[in-house]
C-alpha cells in the first residue's frame, strides 16, 4: 500500500485524475454488468445478456439472479408484441426488425441454456426459430421484388435502392433466385462513373501537368458510389457513356534562380569576462563587452500554380460546377558566419551558423511541389462535388 500512496505522490496532478477517472470508470462498468442497471432503466434484452454472463462466472450473484428474472419475461412478452405487429404492418423494417430480436432472443436462450444458475431462473427459455425464418422468408421475398423494381427504373438513384434492397436479401438468403448477380448488377449501376480527362497546359507547365494528374488520380477515392477513369481505360472497359466529366486546365510558375539576401550586423554583447578577488578574498565577475561581425544569409524559391476546374454532366453537357484552385509554395534555407567572439551571438544565432546549406531544389522539385499541392486540393473538391 505504501509503494501504491509513494508512486501516486511522485506524478502530477492531471495523470492522477486521469487514474481516478479509469479506475471509476471500471468499477461502474463492473457494477453495470450484472443485468441490474439495465433492467431497471428498460433494456430488457441487454439486461438478460449482462445477467446470464455475469451468473456464468458467478452464480450466487444476486443483483444477476433479481436482473435475469425480472428482464426475461418483459423481454419475452415485448418480442411476440414485434411478432404479433407484423399481422398489420408491411413494413420491411418491421420484418428486419423481428428477425434480428428473434436472434437475440435465441442467443439469451442458448446463454440460459449453457448456465445451470440461469436456467433455474428461467427453466424454459423460448425458441424463436420458427417466427425467425417467417419472418425472414416474407422479408427476403418482399425485399427481392422492391430491388428489382428499382432496378428496372435504371436512375442512379434507384440503383442504390436496388442495391440497398439486394444486400439487406443476401444477410438472410444469400442463395435466393438470383439475387448475387442482381446484387453485382445493381453495384455496377449504382456506381456513378467518372472521365477525368488530362490537364490542358503548356510549356512550362506541362511536365508539372503530367505529374499533377498522375497525383490527382492516384488521390482520387475510387470507393462506391464513385468510380474515375482516364479516357484511356473508359474506352478499354467499354463506357461510352460516363455520368460525369472532369476538365482541367492547369498552369504553374517556378522561380529556378531563387533570391538571396545577406544581413550584416555588428553584434555587441555585455559578459562575463573574468574574475578578481577583493580585499575581504571574495571573489568578484568582471563584465565586458564582446563583439562579432554576425551575416545570415537567405535563400527563397517561389513557386505557384492554378488549377481551372470544370465538372459536366456528360449527358445534358451542361457544367454543374467549376471553381479556380491556387497554391504556392516558397522553399527557404537559411545559414550564417561571424568573425570575433561567439559570446556576442544568442543561442539561435550561433545554431544557425553551425548549420550546414541545404540542397537547392531543382526545377522539376519546384514544379513538382505545386503539384502536390494543387493535386490534394482539386482531388477533395471533385470527390465533395461530383456526386451532390
């Protein structure tokens, strides 16, 4: 106990709330475990899955024991109401909704089932197989017919629907008719395809160009709903027909010389220079003046590009939306000397004459760059923009 009071006394006061916090924390989730919270705030079907756990490990565990027998046959009753609901209710959420409670109801019981204290609270644990799989067989059923109407109406819109439809078939019935090809069918229908056509530039911008669009591609998400193409592989996988286009014109600037300042500054310092002894032997500092001749020099290459974007529908050939992106970027390298004494310099001044000169970036640094730059940029405002 000692060691625990001598290594709370060496840390801080914020780690020490952070540990109360995580200690709390555990004892109430502790606590909470046991079904009886959850029973006495209404969560029935949590309730019974915390109760039969906890009396798995513990089984004389008497808020467990009050939790599990008070929860079970609300839980129990509120199930066949969800049941007895669908006799005037079509709802599709309905039927989804009594066969993932039927589950539920069937996991309890199997939990009952496996724990002998458990089941002395509950000695006949309901099965909900039977108005699981009706339920289930007139969702699947219903589900399929309203996935293939909204097929049948071809919008990108409706094929989501459709495609919505299919999966939510596929989690109860994977082998239903033909709902996996239907399913793929719908995806690829669902799935708004995109020509991003190459960048219009000139020189000298064009190889920047080239670099940009390969950055722009490779950052463009292509993640359902949206798929991008080049031109090239939109002929190659047979899309004439593209939902959308991308046009781009793209110019950059590099300044390839750079501009360099050099500051000279006499610097003058007040310290300590020696020692003397005064006439009782104490010892005394002397201060002095120190001087250095302190020249920085700096070092800056600009470069700046913009991006003209134009997203069309390719099918009215109208533009729905363009906007004008600019970035620059300066690179800066700074070193320095003296001569005289180091003392008259600061700490900041005399790191920085120990620092060795950086590489200056070359042309095709500089323009790819601005690439970088521009290609995250234009990638978000195409992929916020092209489906809205």
């Amino acid at each position: 106990m000692s060691n625990i009071f001598t290594f709370l006394c060496g840390l801080r006061k914020s780690a020490i709330r952070i540990i109360v916090a995580i200690v709390i924390s555990l004892w109430l989730t502790g606590c909470a475990s046991d079904g009886l919270r959850s029973y006495k705030r209404g969560k029935y079907y949590q309730s019974c899955e915390e109760a039969a756990k906890k009396l798995s490990k513990k089984p004389d565990n008497a808020n467990a024991q009050t939790a599990l027998a008070g929860a079970y046959p609300l839980a129990r009753a509120n199930t066949q109401r969800l049941i007895d609901s669908l006799n005037v209710s079509s709802d599709l959420d309905s039927y989804e909704n009594v066969i993932m409670t039927c589950d539920r109801m069937n996991g309890i019981a199997d939990s009952i089932l496996r724990c002998p204290a458990a089941l002395a609270l509950v000695p006949a644990p309901s099965d909900y197989t039977d108005p699981r799989n009706a339920a289930a067989a007139i969702f699947v059923r219903r589900a399929y017919r309203a996935g293939v109407r909204a097929s049948a109406v071809g919008t990108l819109e409706k094929s989501r629907e459709a495609f919505n439809y299919f999966t939510r078939v596929v989690r109860y019935s994977p082998d239903y008719r033909r709902v996996r090809v239907r399913l793929e069918q719908a995806r690829y229908d669902a799935t708004m395809r995109v020509v991003v056509t190459r960048p219009q530039s000139s020189y000298p911008s064009i190889d920047g160009a080239n670099y940009f669009y390969d950055r722009l591609l490779y950052q463009l998400p292509n993640a359902n709903p949206v798929r991008y193409y080049t031109p090239e592989e939109a002929v190659r996988e047979n899309i004439p027909y593209p939902h959308r286009i991308v046009e781009l014109d793209y110019i950059a600037h590099a300044d390839t010389r750079g501009r360099e300042s050099v500051n000279t500054t006499d610097l003058v310092r007040n310290v300590a220079i020696g020692t003397t002894t005064a006439k009782d032997g104490s010892k005394q500092t002397i201060l002095g003046d120190v001087k250095a001749r302190y020249t920085k020099t700096r070092v800056e290459m600009h470069s700046e590009g913009k991006v003209e974007l134009r997203i069309i529908d390719a099918l009215s050939g109208r533009v729905i939306y363009q906007n004008a992106i600019f970035k620059n970027h300066t690179w800066v390298s700074e070193t320095a000397s003296f001569n005289g004494d180091a003392r008259a310099l600061d700490s900041k001044q005399l790191a920085l004459t120990k620092k060795r000169p950086e590489r200056r970036p070359s042309t095709d640094d500089m323009y790819e760059t601005i690439a970088d730059l521009l290609s995250k940029s234009v990638a978000f405002d195409i992929s916020w923009e092209v489906d809205r």
